[in-house]
C-alpha cells in the first residue's frame, strides 16, 4: 500500500470514529464493563472496534484490533492493521460522564490508534487525540513527510519521562524519578505517549508502562515512529518488539525509548 492511500484510509477511519463516539456518548448511557485482563471497557469501544473493522476489510485488509477476537493466523502472516479504537478508556469514561465541553488536561486524553503492518515490518501509523483533535500521520520510510496537526500539548523538554501515575511505585520508575535534569510528563494513554516519546524534539525520552499487559494495536504507531525517527520498543521482558510472534506482549507492558539517557531501563527489565 503506498502513503497517500495509507494516509485516506486513516482519514476515513478517524471520521467514521469520531462520529460513533460523540453520537453513541450523547444518545446512550454509559456502560463500564471489566475485561479478562481487568482493564475496563464499554460499548463505545465495541461500536468504534466493529465499524472500523469493516472499513479495513472493505480495502483488503486483515484486522488485528483490541476489541475484535485474537487471530494469531493474522499476525504471523506478517501483514495486516491494528486498531484501537480508545486509547486511554478510562479518561473516555471522565469525559462521557462529565461533559466533552472542556479540556480535562492530558492526563485524561483518550485516543484512536491504527497501524498497518507489511512484510513484518512497521509501516503505517495513526493517532488521532479526540480531546485535542492532535493528528499523527506516520510512514516509517519517509520521516520527513510525516502529517501533525494540532499539536498542543507540544512537549519538548531536553530529557523526558512519560509517567503513569499508577506505577510510581515501580523501582525503574522510582529511579528515573531521581535523576537529575528529567521532566516528568504526565500524560494519559499509553499509545500516545508512546508516540510522543519518540517524535517530540526531545534529546532523550522513555515510556515505562508496566501496570498491565499491552497488545500490538497499542504499540504499533510507536513502533512505526522508531523506524522512522530512531529509537526503541521492548516488551516488557526487555526484548525487542516482534510483529509476527504473538499479539499481547510478553510480560506486563512495554518500554519505548529514544536517545542514550534511558537505556539503562532495557537492562533492567531483563
């Protein structure tokens, strides 16, 4: 698939979920419902899951997504698309309860996540924030034509931690914590600040997600920026991402990091 066809596909996905996610917030009350791996889910990301499903079949493509069943089939044939309809459900859930009238700041963002795998190897990703409207476009072949619009939360601190707040606790993150001249970003979704982590201007930066298990429709925008723009994602294991192998990652999570600072943190997941 060349880019500009890449890119449409993305732009009709991101339409069609934006309008099932603000029509199916406003006409239907919300749902919470508690998956295998604990974490929570509703019927919103079901409806966005299933029609975006259908578009990608509609272009050819076999589909890897959060909400649909695992095939394993799909993803050791090394082509296919990933999709996460909300990254970040639990912020979803703070802005269907009290409004989306309102920027609840970063740490509530919730996302659309796509990514298109060919030949086991990362080539196409997509964010699309719904809180800020930011747009991210990527072609792991061509850094210098990537698409990114409305960038305001428009991070670009030196040395950067993205920190989820629910694993302070952790000891990498305790010592990432103490070191000197480090920002902490305190920014929601994993999938985002993945993204963010490797395409901000920072000289160094990591994401240390290690408080539940991450499937490939999290990471896979990530992974198509480090080919890109440099840089690196391991499961949680402290290996290298691998496309073709499984669809939930080893371990407990994932790691993205960009630039020398942080690679001690790969060690250390070992």
């Amino acid at each position: 698939m060349d880019k500009n066809k890449a890119f449409l596909l993305f732009e009709t996905m991101i339409a069609a979920a934006t309008k099932k996610l603000y029509y199916f917030s406003q006409n239907f009350p919300l749902k919470v419902n508690q998956k295998a791996d604990k974490t929570a889910v509703t019927q919103c990301d079901q409806l966005i899951d299933n029609e975006l499903t259908n578009i990608a079949k509609k272009a050819g493509l076999a589909v890897v997504s959060e909400e649909g069943e695992p095939v394993l089939k799909i993803v050791q044939s090394g082509n296919y698309l990933t999709i996460d309809p909300i990254d970040g459900t639990l912020g979803y859930i703070d802005y269907a309860n009290f409004g989306f009238d309102k920027d609840l700041g970063s740490e509530k963002d919730f996302c659309l996540l796509l990514g298109i795998v060919e030949n086991n190897q990362p080539r196409f990703g997509a964010v699309f924030n719904y809180v800020t409207k930011e747009k991210i476009f990527l072609d792991a072949q061509d850094k210098n034509n990537f698409i990114r619009l409305n960038n305001k939360r428009n991070y670009s601190q030196k040395y950067a931690v993205y920190l989820d707040q629910r694993q302070s606790e952790d000891r990498i993150t305790q010592k990432l914590l103490k070191m000197p001249e480090v920002s902490v970003i305190k920014q929601a979704a994993l999938g985002l600040k993945s993204v963010y982590t490797i395409i901000n201007p920072h000289q160094s930066a990591v994401t240390v997600h290690r408080v539940q298990t991450a499937g490939l429709w999290d990471i896979l925008p990530a992974a198509v920026a480090t080919k890109a723009f440099g840089g690196q994602v391991y499961d949680d294991l402290g290996q290298p991402l691998r496309l073709n192998q499984y669809i939930i990652l080893p371990g407990n999570g994932a790691t993205i990091n960009k630039g020398e600072k942080f690679k001690f943190v790969i060690e250390k997941l070992k």
